[in-house]
C-alpha cells in the first residue's frame, strides 16, 4: 500500500500541471462548456488514480515477466524457436494494444482487422530483428539508419494523406502495455553480456519496435491506396455532475472489456513461460498475479478518464484557440501543454525507473524527464505549425531523423538506445487522446485536411526526444571529458609539487 501512496504523490505532479493549464485556459483564451469542463475534472482524478496503480503494477508483473523471457530466450543456442517466438509474442502484444485501436477506428477505408494485423507483423518482425542484434551484437545505429532510410523511400511512394498515420502509428503501438515488457525483454536479453557497454543492449528494443508498424503502414497504404476520410466528431452532452457521473459509469464496462481482452495474450502467456520453465517461485507467481491485477485496474481507469475526460477537452480547446483572433497562440500554448503533457505518460515512468537502474544513477530520472519535455514541446510547436499553415510533414521527418541519426554517431551508444526508445514511449495514451484531439480540433475548426495536417503529432512528438536525449548525452560527455581533464591536471599539480619538494629535501 506504501507503494500506491507513494505512485500516487509521483502522478499528481505529473497530471495537475496539464490540468491546472486547461483550467487557466478555460477562464482567459477559450469557452469551455460547463459539461467538458466537469468531464475533464473527473477525468484528472481518474487518471491520477489510473497512472498510479499502473505504475506499481507494470513494476512487479509486466517487467519481471519480461526480464525472466528474455534471459530464457537468450540462452537457447538455436535461434529458429527464439525468433518465432518473439514474432509471436511482438504479435500478440501489438493487436492487444489499446492505443492501436484508437488509432485504427479513425483511419477510414481500411478494416480495422486489416491494419491492426498489419501493425502486428510489423512488430513481431523487428522485435525477431533484435533478438538476432543482440546474437551478433550489431550496433544499433547501424540498423536504425539502414531501416529508416528504407522508410523514408517507401514514403515518397505512398499516398501523402497517409504519410503522417504511417508515422503516427509507430508512436501509438508501443503504448502502456507493449512498453514495460519489451523494455524488460531487452534488459533480460542483455543480461548474458559482459563489459563496461553490456548496459547498452537493454535499450533498442521500442526504438526497432517502432519501425515496423511504420514500414507495414506505408506498404499497406501503398497497395490498398484507400481513400482519405474523416469521421466528425460530436460533443458529449452533458449538464450536470450526474449526467458527467453516467458518461464514465457508461465508458467504464467498455474500457474494462477492451482492456480484459488485451490481457488474456499476456496472462497466456505468462502462463504457459510458468508451466515450461518453473522460472518463480510461488510467492513471485502470487506477487506477479497482484501485479497484472495492479496493472488491469490502472490502465481501465487511465484510459476511461483520458478518452472520456480529456479527450472532448483537447478537441474544444484546439477549436476555440484557431477560431480566435488570437490562433497563433496555438503553437506557444501547444508547446506549453506538450511541456507538461510528456510527464502524465504511463510508460514513461518505466523507461525513468530502467534508466536509472540499469546505469546505476548515472542518468538520472531527472535529465531523462527534462529532455523528454523539451523534445516533446519542441514538436507539439511544430505540429501546431502544420496545423495553422499546412505545411508538408516529410521535410520535418527528414530533417530530424536526419540529424538523429547523426548525432547518433558522437554519443556513447546507451544515448541511442534510450533516445530512440523514448520516441515510442513518450508518444502514448495522453498523446492520442488529448493532443490529438487538440490538433484534429484546431485543423477542423480553421477548414484543413485533418488527415494531412493534423494527423503527424504523434509522429514528430515520437521523433523529437530522439535528439534531445542524445543532445543530453552530448552535454554529458563533454562535461564528464571536462572533469577528466581537471583531475589530471590536478594530479599532475600534486606530482610537481612532490618533485619540487624532494629537491628541496622536505620529502
């Protein structure tokens, strides 16, 4: 119980700034509607609540299980049955994602189990890509530029309507359930390497992860060619705290289905990893059990108060703001809230705490979570530029994987992994229904192609902390290279003053 107080003083500071912002904001620039407002109250509680119970769930259940399946995976000498099983698991997590499904509903044209399976190969793919990494010990910047150049090219072919869901979609598969166990598969892959640089092979995974969906997504757009459709959104009607009261009471059994469903994959899982390996003791089987239940309950109340609280919210918000006077307040507002909205992340809390102990402290979670709000509010502006100019996504895509993957080159490799982890990561749940919502609402309200200009947040969100966290690993080096050279300097003081004072016949 010490742990959900605790997980629950770490959520309110990370949910009541964004809260606090769209309460400034529904007294001075926008109209809120009694109603929405009173949704978004509700939904703050739920989230807070959710986030936190996810947190100390994922932590005893979702991370051992994945830690555990990837020192196992890693012990077998032949590689055929590791691969299709991580095809199989990368699969199965990925289809069960309920970010995936968020996403799937708003692309028209394509039947939902047609792109969702889609995205499912894709992951299970790559995620068999980095199992075969860790084997043969490729660098992993290695396969990040040959990949994404190859995305790159496939998006100069497809439909450019569809270029920004492709890229999107990558952002939301690695979403609050997919995240904590690969992240864990990777730490567990990584255990059997030995040295100083063993720690870099913990991290990659989310980042390979996230190509797939992409590369499946273009290819998909590509030879289906469908046509780009939006579906119009309606705001929930409500006028009292009762009638807000019956919107989660409704949404609530929804949610609990949804995510029900997304579990038995896992639990399945983890039930048959039991019965082969006998890997936990009964004790750690009961304290995982608690865990997964941890983890169902925060996740149903993350996500029924994200979707029904804040999502009506980011929409009214991003229309009021583009029909004002004052539109160009969108991109410092939207840089405000991406400041801050990074933070309420379930995954990103997973991928702080592995950090912070597979480098035992020396990245803190601190300078982790500063990069990811600079990184994330860097792309929320240039998102809300696209919105207010319609600016082409590609040239923004090219440039920043661009200069990332250069970087990529002068930082200690473990920048890498993280940074290109942390675009899977930040990019999960508060993105698709909160800012989202909030560019689809601006992009409608000023007569825009939603599918063009508004679609592609969650794909800059997804690509901008890959260059401030490796920025932050620049910084780092050099400042660690300065105080290298200081002690040196100061050695080499002390070793003049023990010769001058031997020729002086002190010493």
């Amino acid at each position: 119980m010490a742990h959900i107080f605790a997980s629950i003083k770490e959520s309110l500071s990370s949910v009541l700034p964004i809260a606090l912002i769209v309460l400034i904001l529904s007294v001075t620039c926008v109209t809120l509607q009694a109603g929405v407002l009173v949704l978004f109250l509700f939904g703050t509680i739920m989230l807070i609540l959710g986030m936190s119970f996810f947190t100390v769930g994922s932590a005893i259940s979702m991370e051992p299980l994945g830690d555990g399946m990837g020192k196992t995976l890693n012990k077998k000498n032949f590689i055929l049955i590791p691969l299709l099983i991580c095809f199989v698991l990368g699969f199965l997590i990925t289809v069960s994602e309920p970010d995936l499904q968020v996403l799937a509903e708003q692309v028209p044209t394509i039947e939902n189990s047609i792109l969702i399976n889609c995205v499912g190969i894709g992951v299970g793919l790559f995620l068999a890509i980095t199992l075969i990494r860790n084997k043969k010990n490729i660098p992993l910047r290695r396969l990040l530029v040959f990949f994404y150049a190859a995305v790159l090219i496939l998006a100069f072919f497809a439909p450019k309507e569809f270029i920004p869901t492709a890229f999107d979609s990558g952002g939301v598969t690695t979403g609050p359930i997919t995240v904590p166990f690969i992240m864990a598969l990777g730490a567990g892959l990584a255990a059997s390497k030995k040295g100083k640089n063993a720690g870099e092979h913990s991290f990659g995974l989310v980042a390979l992860c996230s190509v797939g969906p992409i590369m499946s997504v273009l290819l998909l757009s590509i030879f289906f060619k469908p046509e780009a459709v939006t579906t119009p959104y309606e705001v929930i009607d409500v006028h009292t705290t009762t009638d807000a009261f019956k919107q989660f009471a409704l949404a609530l059994p929804h949610f609990a289905k949804e995510i029900a469903i997304a579990f038995v994959p896992i639990v399945l899982v983890f039930i048959i990893y039991q019965l082969i390996t006998r890997r936990y003791h009964i004790h750690n089987v009961l304290k995982m059990s608690f865990g997964f239940i941890y983890t169902y309950i925060g996740l149903v109340l993350f996500l029924t108060g994200a979707n029904v609280g804040f999502m009506p919210a980011g929409r009214l918000i991003g229309a009021e703001l583009a029909n004002s006077e004052i539109s160009a307040l969108l991109v410092p507002i939207g840089m405000l809230m991406g400041y801050f909205v990074v933070a309420a992340e379930p995954a990103v809390h997973s991928l702080k705490r592995q950090v912070n102990e597979i480098t035992k402290g020396a990245i803190s979670q601190r300078s982790v979570a500063l990069a990811l709000s600079i990184g994330v509010s860097a792309s929320v502006g240039i998102a809300m530029l696209r919105v207010l100019t319609g600016i082409p996504i590609m040239p923004f895509l090219i440039t920043g994987y661009g200069i990332a993957l250069v970087i990529s080159y002068f930082v200690p490799s473990i920048y890498t992994g993280i940074a290109f982890d942390s675009g899977g990561v930040a990019s999960g749940p508060m993105t698709s229904t909160f800012m989202l919502p909030f560019a689809m609402g601006a992009c409608e309200a000023i007569g825009g192609n939603v599918m063009a200009d508004a679609f592609g947040i969650v794909a800059l969100i997804a690509m901008a902390p890959l260059i401030t966290i490796q920025v932050l690993g620049l910084v780092e080096r050099r400042t660690h290279a300065i105080k290298v050279k200081k002690f040196h300097h100061e050695i080499s003081m002390v070793k003049d003053d023990i010769v001058f004072f031997s020729e002086e016949g002190e010493v």
